[in-house]
C-alpha cells in the first residue's frame, strides 16, 4: 500500500504532467478560452490541492515522518516537484492574473507552505532524537516565515494551512509535552477550535485530530494533578469546578488511561491490576512479550513483588532488542530503545538503592553511567537516586553522633557527593532539552486505533507517558545541594573543633605528664634528703666508736665499714635519681652486682678473720689431742714389755 507520501508525489505527477495545459486550453486567448475548460482546470486544482493536504495531514497523524527512512528528502522531493510544474504563458493578461491566483499563489506556494511547514517540523524532531549536547538557542525557517508573510492566499487556503499547522503543533506537544500552563492553553485552544466550522473544525480529520488533542490534555491534567498541593479548577460558562479527564476521554484511548492511572498509582487499586497483568504474563516467554508487557512486569518486579533478578533479565531482552535496532536504519526506534534500556537500569537502581550498600549502588551507578555515555541518555534519575542516598547516609552519620569516628569515611562520601552533583546539573540542563518522558514505546506499539475511514491507525509518541516534571528535579536538585552544604559546613566545623580538641588533649598531656614528673622530684628531693640525714647521722654515731679502736687492724676494718655503708647509701640516691646514670648502671648491673659479692665476701673475712684463725687453730689443736689419746696408750704397753725380758 502506497505511503501518504507517494501518493503526494504521484498525485503532482499525474495531475500536472508535461504540457498539461494543452487539455484545458490555457495558452489561447482569453476569448477563445472556453469556459468549461478553464472551470475543468478549477476543478482540477480543487480536487488535487483537498488530495494533497489530505494526504499530508494523513502523513502526520500516522506519524510517516518517524517511521518512514530519510524522510526529509522525500519532503525536499516533493517540494522540487511542484517547484517544477509547468506553468503555462497565456497572452492575455487577464488569464495570466488568474493563472497567477489559482495555480501559482493558492496551489503551488500554499502547497510549499504546508510541506516547508512539515519540513520544519521534522527536522525539529530529527534533531531532538539525535539527543545532541548543542544547545540550539533558536529555530525559524524564513522560507516559509516570508511565504506566510507576503503571500496573499485565498481563505480556503489559509483554513487548509491552519489544520496542518493545527496538527503538527499537537504533534509537537506529543513528542515535547511539559507540564508547563501555556501547553494546557494551546490544547485547550485547539480543543474548542477544532468544533468551530470557521476555524479548525468541519474538516474531515478535525474530531480525530480533537480526540487526540484531548487525550494530551488529558495527560496534561492528570500530570499537573499529580504534582499540585491544590486541587486544579477551571471556570467555564460562568462556573467554576474542579478539571476532570472523565469527560474528554474516548474510546480509543480508554485503554492507555487505565495503564497511566495503574503505572503512577492514581489507582487505589493499582496492586491488583499489576497482579492481573502478572498472572497473565508470567508463563510466557520474555521474547515473546511487546515492550508494554515488558513495562507491565518492569512494574510488577520492582513496585509489587520486589525482585532484582527478574529484572535484570528483562533488561538484558531489551538490550537484546536494542542491538537489533541499531541494524535498522529507522532513527525513531533506535532512539526508543536507548530510552529503554536506560529505564530499565535505573529501575534496577531503584531497587539495589533501597536493598544494597554503598558499594553495591556505587558500582550499579557507574554502570549505568558508562551506559549512558553509550547510547547518549543522559538523564538525572541515577544522580537523584545515588545522591538520595548518601544524603541520608550523611544526615544518619551525624544523627548517630558517629562524625568523629568516620571522618575519612564521610570525607570521602562528601567528594563522591560533590562529583555527582557536577553531573546532576549538567544532566538537568541536557533533559531540559532532550528528555521529556522516561520511557518510550516502539513506533508500532505506539499506533491507536483510529475508528476513521480513511486512516486506521494513528501515532501517538508519548503513548501512555505522562511528562517529566522538570521543576519538582531542578527543586530537588536545589534541596540535595543544601543538604550536602549544610553536611560539609558541620564537617569543617567539626574537624576545627577536633583540631582545637586534639590540641587541648595534647595540652593536658603535657600538664599531666609536668605535673608527675614535679611530684617524682619532689619525693626523690625528700628521698634524697633523707638519705643525707641518714648518712650524717650515721656518721656522726660511728666516728664516736672511734675511740674504741686499739691498733691498726681496727681501724682499717671500722673504715672498711663505713665505706661500704656510705656505698649503700651512694647506691640508694642513685636508684632514686636514676636518669642517665641508672640506666648505665642497668648496663653493668651484673658486673657491679660481682663486684659487690665478692667485696662482700672479701670484707666478710676480714671481719671474721681473727675468729676463723683461732677456729683453725682450735681445730687443730683438737685434732692433735684426739691422735695422742689413740697412739699414747700403745707405746706404753710395748714399753712394759720391754722391761720385763730385760
């Protein structure tokens, strides 16, 4: 089946071949150019110019311009075709000013209008999906801006440029949608015009075109419900009540409006649907689920029955998918599924954040980092979770009165801190510009019925994606920064006063280790003092013995005395002062302790040595008594003997 496109493309062609002008007369003169043939041209204008714009608001509601390969030369194809229509050159001026009118101003330029309108719109989108670092600070097209400008069009050319710039102004609010105020009054705007005969409506796509519209509005409502304090009012026809999506949902979208209120938990029985979902798909394998079965039991996995395993293996089909895509050659799909696998990770984040350690979720983090540097999605949800995180950690480390044991641990959780939050604004910025919803279904998973004769299906970017909302971030971005400051000032606070602490302890060391050391020289002064006292006392009571010494030996044994006496008393002082010379004293302590041995022993007998003399001499003189009372009586005897023989 041809393309919306191709049928642009054919429909110029067969309408205005080479020489076309030939069959309706329009190079004769004005009188000789007959009325029917000149009304079979308006004719045909007619029909080609409804074909046209037909096609092309077909084009853009069925969303060819994501799903159809280099579509922007098609486009430049179709633009250089009608540039080339050929254009006849009648003598009479009146024909030509007609010619001028209908065929030149309100056909060929208004069709270049529309498809420079198209063009500008694609290229806009081409440029958002290449997730590029530029910050493209304007964006205007003066080709079409000086067509719009000075070309006088007539009104059914200026009503048929308005639903194309109608619908592709929705289109962009369903790739971009913010919930900013202006987007719910532009689709409030297109909402009431799209009813209005002189304005938007009448047209054949024009209830379409609105059930879309009300369906981004719906998003728009449900979205900015969600992040109020305050209930959301309007005051229509004199009466004020409260916005409510009951009344602008339709068919075709009753479905995705049921998975928006289960996925953000609108639902108070949200469980129970994603348990439905589950027992559904839980006997089937994950290749063989669409994206939206997989974001089912994405949402099953880590919000219900919280599994980290079963996610990985979801993530790891997708990344699966997502290396198909990158064989293809459709951009939109290629774009979807870097989304895709990011989503996926930063759901696994999620639940390794609230499960695991610091190290676990460091280490997931830089995964998810180099993942993004791959596929160029540089989203801020990994920085908000990790930075969540340490946060508490730090706060919980201070409630815990634990600072002072983990200074190096939290210095280091601080610089860690610092280094994600440098890329937490910078990916704040990049998603200002580039990321507007956090996941993304495929093209054809994002095709709705559409219930109209001449489309079957129309594209919807944002499927069942309520917009980011970019502010609540930016607002926490802001509060995790002061948190962390406030941390760090505590900590600078608290290292001045562990400094001025540590100072102190060594202070009282000092005072402490003074003071001792006063106390010891004040008892060994008093020790000293009364060895002194003992010496001279001692002295003075032996000097008086002196006098009872009678010959040399007493005198040198009553000095040997007192010399090694006063030694004593030398030895004790020394052993209190101690100091240097105790501890050479220490050295030679074996070698002084023989030495004072053996002068004890030498000085024992001397002491003794008048006493063991006459021990010797009284033993002896025993030992002479004791063999003349055994030999004595026997000389006798013989003696006796003698005598008698004489």
């Amino acid at each position: 089946m041809a393309t919306p496109s191709e049928k642009l493309l054919s429909s110029i062609s067969e309408n205005f071949p080479e020489e076309w002008y030939k069959k309706f007369n329009l190079e004769e003169v004005v009188e000789e150019t007959k009325e029917e043939d000149y009304n079979s041209f308006l004719e045909l204008i007619k029909i080609s110019k409804e074909s046209f714009f037909d096609n092309i608001n077909i084009s853009i509601l069925t969303g060819e311009y994501v799903s159809a390969d280099n579509f922007q030369e098609i486009l430049n194809g179709i633009k250089e075709r009608l540039a080339n229509i050929p254009q006849p050159l009648p003598e009479a001026a009146e024909l030509q000013e007609k010619l001028q009118s209908v065929l030149n101003r309100n056909y060929i330029e208004c069709l270049k209008v529309a498809i420079n309108m198209y063009l500008d719109f694609t290229v806009w989108v081409s440029v958002k999906l290449k997730l590029s670092s530029v910050d493209y600070i304007s964006h205007n097209n003066e080709e079409l801006s000086d067509a719009l400008e000075n070309e006088e069009f007539d009104k059914e050319s200026y009503k048929s440029l308005a639903f194309v710039q109608a619908n592709l102004m929705i289109s962009r609010i369903d790739h971009f949608q913010t919930p900013d105020i202006r987007v719910y009054r532009d689709l409030l705007g297109y909402s009431r015009d799209l009813l209005k005969p002189k304005k938007l409506g009448g047209y054949k796509f024009s209830l379409l075109l609105k059930e879309k519209n009300d369906y981004l509005l719906c998003k728009w409502i449900l979205r900015k419900k969600d992040i109020s304090s305050f209930p959301i009012h309007h005051i229509k026809n004199n009466i004020e009540q409260e916005l409510d999506v009951n009344d602008l949902i339709t068919n075709p979208f009753k479905e995705w409006i049921d998975i928006i209120k289960s996925h953000y938990q609108f639902d108070s029985e949200w469980k129970q649907g994603s348990y439905s979902d589950f027992n559904e798909l839980k006997n089937r394998s994950l290749e063989s689920l669409s994206i939206l079965q997989l974001h089912r039991l994405i949402k099953y996995y880590k919000d219900v029955s919280k599994n980290l395993s079963n996610l990985k293996k979801i993530r790891l089909e997708i990344v699966r998918r997502c290396e198909i895509s990158k064989d293809s050659s459709n951009a939109y799909d290629k774009f979807v599924y870097s989304i895709l696998v990011n989503y996926a990770l930063n759901n696994e984040l999620s639940l390794v954040e609230e499960n695991g350690g610091y190290e676990k979720l460091i280490e997931h983090y830089d995964f998810i980092i180099d993942v993004q540097a791959t596929t160029g999605i540089r989203n801020f949800f990994p920085q908000n979770k990790v930075i969540s995180f340490l946060a508490k950690s730090l706060e919980n480390k201070f409630s815990e009165k634990k600072v002072l044991k983990d200074l190096t641990e939290l210095r280091s959780i601080i610089s860690k801190c610092k280094e994600i939050m440098k890329d937490y604004k910078r990916n704040i910025k990049w998603s200002e510009r580039n990321y507007n919803y956090v996941f993304h279904l495929p093209f054809k998973e994002c095709l709705v019925k559409a219930g109209n004769s001449e489309i079957d299906k129309i594209f919807l970017a944002s499927s069942f994606v309520l917009p980011l909302n970019k502010t609540n971030y930016i607002n926490e971005f802001d509060e995790f920064n002061e948190r962390i400051g406030n941390v760090e000032s505590s900590l600078k606070i608290i290292e001045n006063v562990e400094d001025e602490l540590s100072s102190l302890s060594k202070m009282k060391e000092e005072v402490i280790t003074l003071k001792k050391e006063l106390v010891d020289k004040e008892m060994k002064s008093m020790e000293t003092i009364a060895i002194f006292t003992t010496i001279v006392t001692f002295v003075l009571s032996s000097v008086a013995n002196f006098q009872f010494i009678k010959n040399a030996y007493q005198a040198s044994l009553f000095v040997v005395c007192l010399a090694v006496s006063l030694g004593f008393f030398v030895f004790l002082m020394l052993l209190i002062r101690q100091g240097d010379i105790y501890e050479k004293l220490r050295t030679y302590i074996w070698k002084i302790l023989i030495l004072l041995g053996v002068g004890t022993f030498l000085w024992t007998l001397l002491i003794f040595s008048k006493d063991i003399k006459l021990l010797v001499k009284s033993y002896y003189i025993n030992n002479q008594k004791i063999e003349n009372k055994i030999f004595k009586p026997n000389l006798l005897k013989n003696g006796d003997v003698v005598s008698k023989d004489k």
